[in-house]
C-alpha cells in the first residue's frame, strides 16, 4: 500500500511501496509544490524507476524556478537504487 | 513431504514456482504477493526481496508498455538452484526487443540533460549478476541470474 502527504509543515511523507501502479496517486501531490521542500523517506519500503520519473520531473520543474527537493531518511536498498541512477549527484539527499 | 513445486535436481535443490500475470499495472501487486509466497515458502532470506521486486517490476512493465499488440498473460517463473536465484519472464506473441542490447544511460549527466523515463533496463542490469535475452516464435525470454548471499 502507498501512501503520499503533504504533512501540515510542508514535507512530503511518502510511505510503503511507491511502483509504477502509484505514479498517478504521487502526481497529484507533486504536481501541486511550486518551491523547495523536504521528502520524508522514512516509512518508504521500495521504489522502482516510475517512482524515480515522478521526482526527477518534479526536480527539473522546481530548478527552473531556482527551487529543489531534499530527500530525506531512506533505507539502504532505495539508496542505492538511487546510486544506480545516478540521482545522488542531482538531488540533495541526507 | 516434499512440496509440489519442489523436485531434486542430480542430487542438488532446485526450487521453482511459475505463474501467468494480466499485462496490466494492477498485476504488479500480485506479483509482489508471488514473490513474497516464494520467499517464505523456501524460507530464503528476505534481503532478496527488494531486488526481485525491483527487476520484476520493471522488466514486466517494460512488456506491457511496449508489446502494446499483444493481449497474452505473462509467465513469470522463480528458482533457486543452488546458489542463484533465477527468474525467467516469458511475454508472447510480440516482436523482439534484446534488453541486453539496450543503449547505455548516462547517469552523470546534468539535472537539465535528464530524461524523464528510461532507467528501468539500466536498474536491473546493476543489480543482477547476469541477463540473458532469447526470442524464438514470436516469443521474448529474458533469464536474470542473481548469486544469493550465503
């Protein structure tokens, strides 16, 4: 089951298992940030490629505004899906 | 008693489970439900999981966006024998498309220079150990071998 909220101090929490069946649900949210903000990794179980094309658009849309999105508390298997795209170099991730 | 997916191989396990999936987006949870029963079923351990799920999913979307003509279900086998997990993805009636052969994705390339989509192949290349692609009547079969951790 997965899950995405705009929690009340304006980070995104994502949770359980964000695949491609979820890309509709996540761009309803993501679509509605106009400025940086925080993505809450921490109940997030798995992410495929299709969750990875939902962040990169949202990431490339803020740069053109001089915004960005920081993510935040993954697990070590979505980290280093994310090390295999090489989105560790264009994304702020602690 | 040995269950019935279970048979002996020359003396060494050989694990297998085998199923049919819809070519839909809503399949990718019964997949994962497929995985999950494999797993416990063998009792393997757990850390595989992610990757399965992974490459599965993507490999499995993959078909169902590109082999648009085709309406047949696709055949998903697991097995383990010996040290190697082993998953075989079967999609009929389609033309061929060697993922083995699939142009590199330059992953240092600059946030502007990115594009939205296309990473899917390039994932499962980085976390099996091996890909194998076959195409024989009309038929796409792609082997992913990943070495299990001892």
């Amino acid at each position: 089951m997965f899950d995405v909220q705009i929690a009340e101090s304006g980070d995104i929490l994502l949770s359980g298992r964000f695949d491609a069946s979820q890309v509709e649900k996540a761009n309803a949210v993501f679509d509605q940030i106009s400025q940086s903000c925080v993505v809450n990794f921490t109940d997030l179980e798995y992410v495929s490629s299709a969750g990875l094309g939902v962040l990169l658009k949202t990431q490339k849309r803020l740069a053109d505004a001089g915004g960005s999105l920081k993510l935040v508390n993954m697990n070590k298997h979505i980290k280093d899906v994310f090390g295999y795209a090489g989105f560790d170099t264009i994304f702020e991730i602690e | 008693m040995i269950p019935a997916c279970q048979r002996a191989n020359s003396g060494s396990s050989y694990l297998t489970m085998k199923k049919k999936f819809k070519r839909e987006l809503k399949s990718i949870e019964q997949i994962f439900d497929f995985i999950s029963v494999f797993l416990e079923k063998y009792k393997l351990d757990d850390s595989i999981s992610f990757t399965l799920n992974l490459v599965i999913e993507e490999l499995f979307t993959n078909m169902i966006k590109y082999n648009t003509e085709s309406t047949s279900e696709i055949l998903i086998e697991l097995d383990k024998k010996e040290g190697n997990m082993i998953v075989i993805i079967t999609d009929y009636d389609v033309e061929p498309f060697d993922v083995t052969r699939k142009k590199e994705v330059d992953v240092k390339a600059h946030l502007q220079d990115r594009r939205v989509g296309g990473l899917g192949i390039h994932l499962v290349k980085n976390m099996v150990d091996k890909i194998d692609y076959e195409y024989k009547n009309r038929e796409s079969k792609i082997t992913l071998t990943k070495r299990l951790e001892r």
